[in-house]
C-alpha cells in the first residue's frame, strides 16, 4: 500500500492550491479515503472525507466552503482543492486511507507541506 501526497506549496491568503494524493499497491476504488493536516506543533487535525464512489463528502467546520475533496478512481486520485486560503490551513497534508473503523485509518502518506503566507 503506498500512498503519496504531491502539489504543497505556498499560498497567499485568499488564494488556492490543490493537493492531489497517488494510491497504489491497493483497489483505490474499494475504501473511502480522509485529509488529515498537522500544523507545526500542532495534534493531528481531520480536514475531509470522501466515500468510495465520490458522491458523499464530509467536512471540518474550519474547511467547510473553502475545500473540497474529489477523486478519480480510474486515476487512483484522490484531492482537495483548497480555496480561500488562511494563514491558519498552513500545515503538513496526508491523505489516508480509511478501511472503515471509526476514525481508524491504516495507510498514510508521508504528508505534503502547505503554506499560506503573504
């Protein structure tokens, strides 16, 4: 199973970046996969969610308008499109992958960094 996080950066308030994550090794197709972000001396913070077929998606309050998760499963790729940007998203972002406990997830990327700044 590996999963890997790409396209980070830095951002200005206001702005947008997306973040894409590459499943292999797995059937993508087969688990909802999950964001998390940690910011710097931060716990670990659960941004969205996104079921197996892609029409059910959840949210952190603190994301809610502003994100939004997609994937392709012909692709094997999950997303966030992440809008108006805050100083606050600054953050390392991993997609997880979800096999279906509560707020249990099994798989990790190793995180792609996001910072929002001017």
């Amino acid at each position: 199973v590996q999963l890997v996080e790409s396209g980070g950066g830095l951002g200005q308030p206001g702005g947008s970046l997306r973040v894409s994550c590459a499943a292999s090794g797995f059937t993508f197709s087969n688990y909802d996969v999950t964001w998390v972000r940690q910011a710097p001396g931060k716990g670990l913070d659960w941004v969205s969610a996104i079921n197996i077929g892609g029409d059910k998606t959840w949210y952190a309050e603190s994301v809610k308008g502003r994100f939004t998760i997609s994937r392709d499963n012909a692709k094997n790729t999950l997303y966030l499109q992440m809008n108006s940007l805050r100083t606050e998203d600054t953050a390392l972002y991993y997609c997880a992958r979800d096999p279906g406990k509560p707020w249990y997830f099994d798989s990790w990327g190793q995180g792609t960094q996001v910072t929002v700044s001017s």
